[in-house]
C-alpha cells in the first residue's frame, strides 16, 4: 500500500466521479494498485483556468477491469472516505513546492509531474493534508465564543496523523469532516439559501445557513461539494422531509403533499430555480438530485 497522486479536471475525457471512481487506461495499473487501501490526493492541472491544486482525498477499495471499456481500468473509491479540502492547496507555496518528491537530484521539478497517476510520499501527504485540512480558522467570521449551552459544540476535531510502521494512517472524524463540508458548501454558495436567495449574517458574524447534504451521509452520500446545497433553516427542514427537492436543470419542485403549498411559493426565490456556484463542477450532480427526488420527495 502507498498514498498516491490522481490528477483529475473536471472536463476530463475519462469516466471519472471522484467520489466513486477514477478511470485510468492500463499505463497506471501498477501505480494505482499499488494505492490499493491506502489514500490519494486528487490534483487540478495548473493549466486549468482557476485551478484549486490538490483539492481532495479519497481512499482506493479496489481496481477492476472497466467493463464498459476494453483496456480501461476502474479504481473505486472507499464510500464515505472521500472529502474536499477546506483549503485547496496550490503547487507551490511560500515555502516553495510542496509536493517535495517530484524534486531530482538537481533540485528540479522531475517529468513525474506530468503523469496523471504517481506515487506520493508520506511526508508530502502529511504536508498537503495539513494545509487542505488547516482548522486553524473557523469556516466563517465569528464573535461569539460561548456557545456550548445551545447543545451543538462546534469543537475542533484534529487531523490526525499516526505512524503505524511503513505507512501513515489517516483517521478524519465526522466532526471535522462535517465543518470541513460547511465550509466548501458555504463557499460555494457565498453563504447564501439556494431556494429563498437570501444571505443572513446574524449579530455574531455567522451566516445563519447550513450545508445539507442532497444524498444524506447515512445513505452513503458522500462529502462532496456537488453532493450539496446551502440552505437556511425553514428550506432545510422541507428539504429534508421531502415537501422541496430540485429538477436536474436545478428547478424547485414542491410536494403535492405539503398542505400549503402557496406558503412554500412564497419564500422561494423569484425566479423558481435552486442558486448555482459559479463553478460548473460545484452544482449538484444529477446523479444525487435523482435518489433525492426517487427516496426522499413525496411526489
């Protein structure tokens, strides 16, 4: 087992979900099974237009032959390892490069910068994990420091890091993972409820809005930004219980259930359709709005 590098952009001509899979063609078979139950670092190439670097880990279950495609190999992603950084972190930094493993002997960047799949050492792992998963900072601006009465502590949950012989270990609770989630969601969506359009920041500095997932986490969604919305506390709960969900063109859909649906109408934006991200990789994946509409809205 080893950690490993996956380079991965979202216009990629290969069958990639980074959240469930990474197609390779057989050049990197030996370098991705030898990633076999250990964790990879996804790379955006520097020559995308506002690239995010390494943006995301995710641990490899298995490699299987792509039965879709001749030739073609599938690395399948260990449900719920997967998790977007908090801070994207660039090639280099004011420290220099950072993944130090690509240097040769001369100090150079080496041609293993350019493979889409490479070996990663578990020094530059620790590094890049440390500034992706820097918790250093709150997710967003704010001023009240008491607030354990309210009954949800937001303690800081470490990344942690354990020697364990050869290899690192990487163990990331749920806590930090659900702050993490906030935070790229939140970010995402400049704080703002894609169903009322409304951002609210309340006395204390906090955006009173929250991640939800689409495809919840104990239904094996995964902490991907795609795989959620911002969404304020009344949309949130209608969301959940399925009186609201989205179209895959990201249009509001309302339950004929709900036993007041001229209500719902009137706190939904204008313009009838979920706020999207700039980003096009951001917006909510089809795949996930469809469990929703099929599991969870009472059509």
């Amino acid at each position: 087992m080893g950690f490993g590098v996956f380079i991965h952009r979202s216009d990629s001509i290969y069958d990639d979900s980074p959240a469930e899979q990474y197609q390779f063609p057989s050049q990197y078979l030996r370098r991705v099974e030898a990633c076999v139950g250990d964790w990879i670092v996804y790379y955006e190439p520097s020559k995308i237009t506002g690239t995010r670097g390494y943006f995301a880990i995710a641990k490899i279950q298995q490699v299987i032959p792509d039965p879709k495609v001749s030739g073609m190999f599938l690395a399948l992603i260990e449900p719920g390892s997967y998790l977007d950084f908090a801070n994207p972190v660039p090639f280099n930094d004011a420290g220099g490069l950072v993944e130090r493993g690509l240097l040769n002997d001369q100090g150079r960047i080496s041609g293993r910068a350019q493979s889409a799949v490479r070996p990663l050492l578990p020094s530059d792992f620790d590094r890049i994990c440390h500034l992706g998963l820097d918790e250093t900072a709150p997710p967003l601006p704010r001023l009240d420091t008491d607030n354990r009465a309210s009954g949800f502590e937001e303690a800081q949950a470490p990344f942690q890091l354990e020697q364990q012989r050869d290899r690192v270990s990487v163990t990331v609770s749920r806590v930090l993972r659900d702050r993490v989630f906030r935070r790229v969601v939140l970010r995402a969506y400049d704080e703002r409820c894609v169903v009322t359009g409304i951002k609210l920041i309340n006395g204390s500095g906090r955006a009173e809005v929250a991640a939800a997932h689409i495809r919840p986490v104990e239904k094996n969604g995964p902490d991907i930004v795609n795989n959620g919305i911002a969404l304020s506390g009344t949309a949130h709960w209608m969301f959940d219980r399925g009186l609201i969900s989205l179209a895959d063109d990201l249009e509001i859909l309302i339950s004929r259930q709900t036993n007041d649906p001229e209500s719902i109408r009137s706190i939904i934006n204008k313009s009838g359709y979920a706020l999207h991200p700039t980003r096009v990789p951001d917006r909510p994946h089809p795949h996930f709005l469809h469990w929703h509409r099929e599991n969870c809205f009472k059509q």
